[in-house]
C-alpha cells in the first residue's frame, strides 16, 4: 500500500554529536533496502518506520524524519525493538546483532568479521566528530579560496556511505588514522624513494606525464625519484625485498621531504594543489585492501590512452563534462610483485588540467551529504534561496551529469562510474552547478563488443578487469548514476523544501526521456521510462559474505521515474498492522520507552 510521507523540513539540520545514531542508522537503511523492503517487511506507523526481520523475528522501529521516493528515508533518534508487549529502545551494538542474527539465518552462512567491523566503523565515526569539533575545525582550513572550499568538500565526509553497513570500518592504528586521515584535516610530506634508473618500471600515456613525480624532488644521477606514502612506507619498510634494494643501493631513502599533500576522501589518494597521486596503501578500508594491483596500473594508463578519443568527444558534445585521465604510473622492479604494487603510484591529472576559470570544484558527495559537515552541502549552496530557485540548481546539475553518462555508454560503449565519490561538482560564485568532472579510472569499464580489438590487444590479466557484460555494465551505471548519486542529492535538496521531491524526480524523468530519444529509444532507457525497478548495490549482502567488490549483487528498489507524475506517497509493505503483534486498536499505541 502507498505510504503517506512524512513532511518535516530539515534545513538547519546539524552533525550529530555521537556515532550512536549514525551507524544505527546506516545498519537500517541496509536492512530495509536489501532484506526488509524487498520481502515486504516495512511499513509507517504514525511518525516512525517498523522494520520486521522475518527469519529472526524481531520488530524494529525508527523515527522518521522524513519520507522517500526510493526508500532512503531520513531517521530520527534510536532505534527500538518490541519487547515485552512496548518498545525497547535498542542500541547499535544490539541492532547489530539482530542483523547478524537474520543474516545468518538467510544466508546459512557464519561471519565472524561483521561485529568486529561494525564497531570499527562505529569507533571511526566517532573519531571524526571527535576531531571535526576540536581545534582546526573544520577539516581543509577556514580559507575561503576555492583550492580551500575543495578539500573542505574532500575531508568533511564524517560518516561514510548511508547504504553501507560498515563505512568507515578500516584497519590500521588509531594513531595513524590520526596522522593521515582525511577527516583530521591531515597534511604531511611524501616519504621520497630513489630508485636507480634499471629498476624502475612505469609506462605513460602522454609526453611529459610522470612530471608530477619528478618535480618534487631532486636524485642523485642515475636514479628516478620515487615518491611513496609514508604510512605505506613504513607498513613496508622491512619487506625483504627492499631491504635488500637498499643494502644494495638499488633503492636510496631519501626521508620524507617536499610540499605536503593533503589526503581526499578515498583516503590514498592526495592532492597537493597542483596533482593527485594514487598510492597503494595496505590497509582495509570497509570491503577492501586500498593496494594498485598490477593490473590496475597497467590498466590505469591503457585506459588513458584509449578512452581519449571518447572523452575528447564527450566533452566537446556535452560543454561542462570532461575526464581526468591517468596518464602514468610508476614503480620500482625488483622482481618481487608485492613490492612493485606496495609501491607502485599512479599520476592523476590535477583539477587545474580540466576546470574552468572561476570555478570552485566540490566533491558531489559532500554536496549530497545528509548532514551539512562543509560548505560543499546543497544546503550551504542554496542558503537562503527558495524553491524555485532549487528547482533551477537542480536542472543544472541534471544537464551537466546525465547526459555525458548515458552518451559514453550507448554512444561509445564505456561504463563511467558516476557514484558521489568519483565526481567533482564545479560551482560558479553563485553557488549553481557549471561543470562536471568524472575520476579514478578504477571504476571505469568497457562493454567488450566495441573494444575488442583493443582488449584482444592487452595482457588477459589486464583486459580482464576492463570489462563488464552489457547487463552489469548498464545495472552499475544505473546504480551509480539514479540510486547513488541522483537519489542522494534529491534527499539533500529535499531535506531543505520537502515538497520538491516529487518535482524532483520528475526532471530525472524529463531528462532520461529527451536523452532516451537523442540515442534512438533503446531497450534500456524505455525500461527506465516504463518504471521498472532500479538496481541497488547490496553492500550489506556483499560485505556478509566477503565478496569482492567487483562481485557485489544488486536488488531492486522502486523506481520514481516511471509514467505518471509521483504524487508523493511511496510504495511500501504491508500496513503497520500486519507488522505490529496483538489487536491494531492495542498497537497502535504501542508503550514507548525510547
């Protein structure tokens, strides 16, 4: 049945003050998504959510803050539990086990990690509020330059993915998560290695490409200088193989030197104002170890050199778009694999190579953060405007992203991965939305038919990681495009005019239908236009049973951009009755103890 939407403005919302709620929450919005929603197992009761978990029994419930058109509704205090004929309130540690309680019934399958890394992303949320509210505040300076607007955006991402049941679970010492953190505001200088010039192992896909690498620093005659990321250097400094580099003076320890790079929000990735260095970095960072795998560098500057006929179409199609290219990497050969990727960096083109003149880049995923942490958030960059002056932000922003993607898929056969952390919005003074500008090659995949003479050219183990069939291809830039990076942004825009989301939507709508008709009405987006439902990444599913990411499923969710206008109610289960034991007249008022 629909639900009726709760509708409670949210602009003057605020960073919570403890982890508590936030990680219960992300714990729920996983659940509905992946288990509850799609059995039929949610529904509204007044101004909360109850959520059943079928397998194990237990009722859960939130307050609602406010309603969603793709479920990914806003919550308010701590979750609860029925318990005893009322509501129990239930922390996160216990909501957590309910979860693995339920997930192991369904699966059949036991994991041991789950609770652990739940409270390692419990214990690096509140690491963050802890230091966002401490001296420097916030993180990125107070500067009021664009370079400083930028890492603001970069290093305010204080809680993580809301679909992810562990975002900010990771490995490594408190201490260096202190030093190198993004949401320490960190700044450090790069640990520089020489490496004697037969050693070195790299490939560019352009005159002058290792530039980055070269102008930090000066090496003896002989040598490549080799910049490493000191906390990767130190995890590595007693590898075997390159205590043997430096006995034999393969290697020279230079100390670290140089400009400081501040980390972005990938964490391995820094930017010193001028580049962006990729290192690998042997920690686990919520699914995976952070390492460039052989293939990955190989691939990063193959893909440059490919995909540069494309991008140089796109962006000359679709003004306000561009691609930063990976044009080089470089690392040191000694025989031993685990070094060369320990230590292999790759070189990313620097916003200065694409961006316009006068315009302030912000990382999309702080524009779209639930909570304005930074300056970047929609809600900062609309202060003070209405609604329809919120309307025209977003259709600028809808013509600067959609387009491009969905061209660079049926028109060239590439799947872009434009999920909120892959790309940087560019703002005018004004605060609206001018240009767009896609990152991190990593994510980028080819459909095979198109580019197979140039993967039949490649190595298999780096064609390999290449490619996606044509149904993944399309569910990934689905998810990425509507249910990662549209639906959170709508929910930013929402939180400030509840009303809009309807309208919203409805210029997805437009949009997808006029580029629907630019590509010749394909199978693909008439599907998207006739409502079919939007494919999720199950990251809870996924992260219970230790896949690779590459690996991860998708469940479907309800789709807003369907025939016929949203009218403002979501689909749901079954009414809060069917859900709520004992006679409705008794629970519909349930005792509350939260």
């Amino acid at each position: 049945m629909p639900l009726a939407p709760t509708r409670t403005a949210d602009a003057d919302r605020t960073v919570p003050l403890s982890a508590d709620e936030p990680v219960a929450h992300t714990l729920l919005n996983c659940l509905l998504r992946e288990i509850c929603g799609p059995e039929q197992q949610t529904a509204v009761d007044g101004a909360h959510l109850l959520l059943r978990l079928p397998r194990c029994g237990e009722l859960l419930r939130v307050g609602l803050r406010r309603t969603s058109l793709t479920g990914a509704h806003r919550f308010r205090g701590p979750a609860g539990r029925w318990s005893g004929g009322g509501w129990r309130e239930l922390g996160w540690r216990e909501l957590a086990d309910c979860a693995q309680r339920e997930l192991e019934l369904r699966t059949g399958v036991r994991n041991e990690e789950f609770r652990a890394q739940v409270a390692s992303s419990h214990a690096g949320v509140t690491a963050g509020l802890r230091r966002a509210a401490g001296p420097g505040h916030p993180p990125g300076g107070t500067g009021t330059g664009a370079d400083a607007r930028y890492l603001r955006s970069e290093q305010s991402l204080l809680f993580g993915h809301r679909f992810h049941p562990t975002p900010k679970s990771r490995t490594g010492s408190a201490e260096d998560w202190a030093r190198y953190a993004p949401e320490a505001g960190a700044r450090f200088p790069l640990r520089h290695l020489a490496v004697r010039a037969g050693l070195v192992r790299q490939e560019t896909a352009s005159p002058g490409a290792l530039a980055a690498l070269d102008r930090q620093g000066d090496v003896p005659d002989g040598y490549r200088l080799l910049p490493a990321h000191p906390w990767q250097y130190a995890m590595l400094r007693d590898h075997p193989a390159l205590r043997a580099a430096v006995r034999r003076g393969d290697v020279l320890d230079l100390g670290e030197r140089g400009a400081h790079f501040a980390p972005t929000a990938s964490v391995r990735t820094l930017y010193d104002g001028r580049d962006f260095l990729k290192f690998s970095l042997d920690v686990r960072i919520t699914n995976c170890v952070r390492k460039n795998a052989d293939y990955e560098l190989r691939g990063a500057v193959a893909l440059t050199r490919h995909l540069e006929p494309a991008a140089t179409a796109l962006a000359a199609r679709f003004p306000g778009c561009d691609l930063l290219r990976e044009p080089g990497y470089r690392t040191v050969d000694t025989g031993d694999r685990e070094l060369a990727e320990g230590l292999g960096v790759i070189v990313r083109e620097g916003l200065g190579a694409r961006l316009r003149p006068g315009t302030t880049p912000l990382l999309a995923a702080a524009v779209a953060d639930e909570h304005p942490a930074s300056d970047a958030q929609v809600g900062e960059l609309l202060r003070g405007a209405g609604p329809v002056a919120a309307l025209g932000w977003w259709d600028a922003y809808l013509s600067l992203l959609v387009p491009p993607v969905l061209a660079a898929y049926f028109d060239h056969g590439v799947v872009l991965e434009p999920h909120l952390q892959n790309v940087v919005l560019g703002v005018d003074a004004a605060g609206t939305p001018v240009q767009v500008l896609f990152r991190d090659l990593e994510g980028t995949k080819l459909l095979p038919e198109p580019h197979a003479a140039f993967l039949a050219g490649l190595p298999p183990e780096v064609a390999h990681p290449l490619v996606y069939p044509p149904g993944r291809g399309w569910d990934r830039v689905v998810y990425c495009l509507l249910v990662n990076h549209l639906s959170e942004t709508a929910a930013a825009l929402a939180d400030r005019h509840p009303a809009l989301e309807g309208e919203l939507w409805r210029a997805v709508r437009g949009v997808l239908r006029e580029r629907s008709a630019a590509h010749g009405e394909p199978a693909e987006l008439r599907a998207l236009l006739a409502g079919a439902p939007l494919p999720a990444k199950a990251n809870l599913l996924t992260r219970w049973g230790r896949a690779a990411d590459r690996e991860a499923g998708y469940v479907r969710i309800a789709s807003p951009v369907g025939p016929g206008a949203p009218d403002g109610t979501v689909a749901g289960g079954p009414a809060a009755s069917r859900l709520l034991p004992g006679p409705r007249a008794a629970a519909s008022r349930p005792r509350s103890t939260t």
